[in-house]
C-alpha cells in the first residue's frame, strides 16, 4: 500500500490542536511548523484527514520539495517528481501559490514556470507532446518559503472550514476551523452547556455541538480527492461510515445563543438546522447588558465584535465593559473570548487565567480564558 506526506495548513495557533485531530486520523511521522502540521499516511489517511479534521485549512499531498533560487531550479526540480502517479493522462492541473522571503517573488511567473515544467514532465510519462487537460481538475498549490520551493496537490477542493451549514453568514463571521480549535480549547463535552452571547451566525455554537456529538465536520460534504484516480472510492466510503457510526445520537449537550440583532439570531436558527443540530441549539434576541447565568454552569464561548471590523474600538471597548459587569466573578462557570484588544484585560476588569495568541483571519488576536 503506497504511503504518502501530507501537509495541513491551520490558522496560527491551532498548530498543536490540529497535531493532536492528525494522530487520531491515523497519521503517522507527525511534524509541525508554523501554519502547517506534516504527517504520512495512506490514501485512506487523505480520506479520513478530509472528513475527520475540524482545524486543518486543507489537506495537500506533497508532490516534491526542493531549493530554488531561480526559475531553471523549478524546471529541474519538477522534471524529476513523480507526477503521472498522481495526474492523469488528460488531467487539467491549473496551479497557483505563494513567495515570501525569497528570490522568486514573480508568482505570475513561476506559475508559467511550473505549468511548463509538469507540461514536460507528464508529456514525457505518457508519451505526448502536448497534454489536453480535458477531463478531472487536478488543483496544484505551491508555495516558496525562504527559497524552499514546495509543489503540493490539493485533496480538499474547497477550504475545510466549508461544512455546507453556512453558506449566508452575518458581516464578520468567525472562520469554522477557528471555532472549532477555540471548541477544542474550552474541553468542550457532551454533557456541557455552551453560550455564545454574540452568536452572529451560529458558528460557534454549532461547531460546539459538532465536538459533543462527535459529527465530523466533513461528513455532509464532498471533496477534490475523490475524483482522484489512485485513491479508492473505497477510502472516502469507509471514512464516512466510520464517522456516523461514532455520532452520538443522544446527550445532555445544549447550546445557546443570544445576539442583539433578529436576524443574526434568525440566521443561527437557520444555520443550526442545516447542520444537523437543531434540537441541540436555541437562539434569542438579546442585549449582552441583559446576560444572566443560567443556574447550570456553562461555558462561554464567544467572538465579541472587534473594533477593527464592526464598531470603532470605543464602541467595543465598551461592550468589554459591560461584559465585565456581566461575567464576573465567573464561579462555576468557564469563559473563552477572542479579540485582537490588547486592552481586554484592563478594560474587562480582571487578568485572564491564561491567554493564547491566535489568528482570526490576518487579524492577530488573543484567547483569553477565565475559569478559576
């Protein structure tokens, strides 16, 4: 059974949470570097990865890794690759990508260069002069990092945080994989009450939902890698039935949102319904100066507006305020709050438990977590 390395890029900060989905994956040889968890595996590996991972971004096959400085090191570095035991006789295999901190910052020119060079390399494999590229949509991504130059095949298709729940979201959403690694970070089980006081879309809530029920987030949901010829429609079939068998069909899990706008909540409601977990999740209109803890202790889990974004900083640092009047002392209860405020602490009214440098899209945030 042939073995092949895999990269999974995730959001900053999510790298040792995505470590520990690839081990349960099966993955094995794990690396993991800033943005990207490295493993090996099989074609089942790619399969379960695609369905099973709730924080990777995408999951690439890595075709080739090698320096280059300049555009005839790309030449020759793909000529030697492998590459027809991956793409097709009539493949089409469109590539784009990404330089920083190197030699090559042209990317309209290295996409020409590396469209040639895998146009010689499959040409010469198959006996062609010229390739059709008139059936399957292989998608190549590459990427040169401190002229290291990475040639990956995309197993994804669309992003991963697409889980077909959403596909209408309020102004500024909070991304699936990055709700679903602050989930991971709150511990949160199938026994637990979760609250999201500015629930917006639902995203975290659902995302909650999915880690106490053990949904895959995956599962509803279709992927490039299965019109890969060399993996089995086998592997993707045998992925998906060990998903639903490991979803729990009952638990005490609930969720609840509130939000101040109707449609927001309406959107949740919507939202919650598509994914499956509607009898799980309840949403009302309400103003955070209206919060109340409920008797039953509950772990918060939110992504307040950031003053980069919906309001100007003065109007979200006022909701911090009135966030602080509203949740402490904590007691039994948890929170977990995301914002890019490097003044949430002072303006909320107590120093955080712990606090975690994360990515909310290219915006630099913190977690802060409360639950002493």
């Amino acid at each position: 059974m042939n073995k092949y390395r895999f990269c999974a890029p995730c959001h900053f900060g999510l790298e040792k949470t995505l470590e520990f989905e690839v081990k349960k994956t099966g993955g094995e040889e794990i690396s993991v570097s800033d943005g990207k968890v490295y493993f090996s595996g099989t074609a089942e590996t790619c399969a379960k990865a695609n369905v099973f991972l709730s924080t990777a971004e995408r999951v690439y096959i890595i075709l080739g890794e090698f320096k280059a400085t300049n555009y005839d090191d790309i030449f020759s570095g793909i000529e030697k690759l492998p590459l027809s035991e991956f793409i097709g006789k009539n493949d089409a295999f469109p590539n784009n990508g990404h330089s920083i901190n190197s030699a090559l910052k042209s990317i309209p020119a290295v996409q020409k260069r590396v469209k040639l060079a895998m146009a010689r390399n499959l040409g010469r494999a198959y006996g062609l002069e010229r390739m059709p590229e008139t059936e399957n949509e292989c998608k190549i991504r590459f990427s040169i990092m401190k002229d290291m130059f990475s040639l990956y095949l995309d197993t994804s298709g669309d992003g991963l945080h697409k889980r077909g729940y959403r596909a209408v979201s309020n102004a500024a959403p909070i991304r699936e994989t990055l709700a679903a690694g602050i989930v991971d970070l709150a511990r949160v089980r199938e026994s637990d009450l979760v609250c999201d006081p500015f629930c917006g879309s639902g995203t975290i809530l659902i995302e909650s939902a999915f880690k106490a029920l053990n949904i895959a987030p995956g599962l509803k949901r279709r992927f490039a890698g299965e019109r890969l010829r060399f993996i089995p429609k086998s592997a993707w079939q045998n992925a998906r039935e060990e998903a639903r068998a490991l979803v729990k069909e009952t638990s005490d899990f609930r969720a609840v949102g509130f939000d101040i706008d109707p449609a927001c909540v309406k959107l949740t409601l919507e939202n919650a319904e598509k994914a499956g977990v509607s009898r799980f999740i309840s949403a009302k209109v309400r103003d955070i100066r209206d919060f109340k803890y409920p008797e039953r202790p509950v772990k918060i889990i939110t992504n307040p507006p950031y003053g980069e974004r919906l309001l100007e900083q003065e109007q979200a640092r006022e909701i911090y305020a009135v966030m602080g009047e509203k949740f402490i002392p904590v007691k039994n209860n948890q929170l977990y709050t995301i914002t890019s405020d490097e003044e949430f602490e002072n303006i909320f009214g107590k120093k955080a438990d712990k606090n975690r440098k994360l990515y909310n899209g290219m915006i630099k945030a913190r977690l802060y977590s409360y639950y002493l």
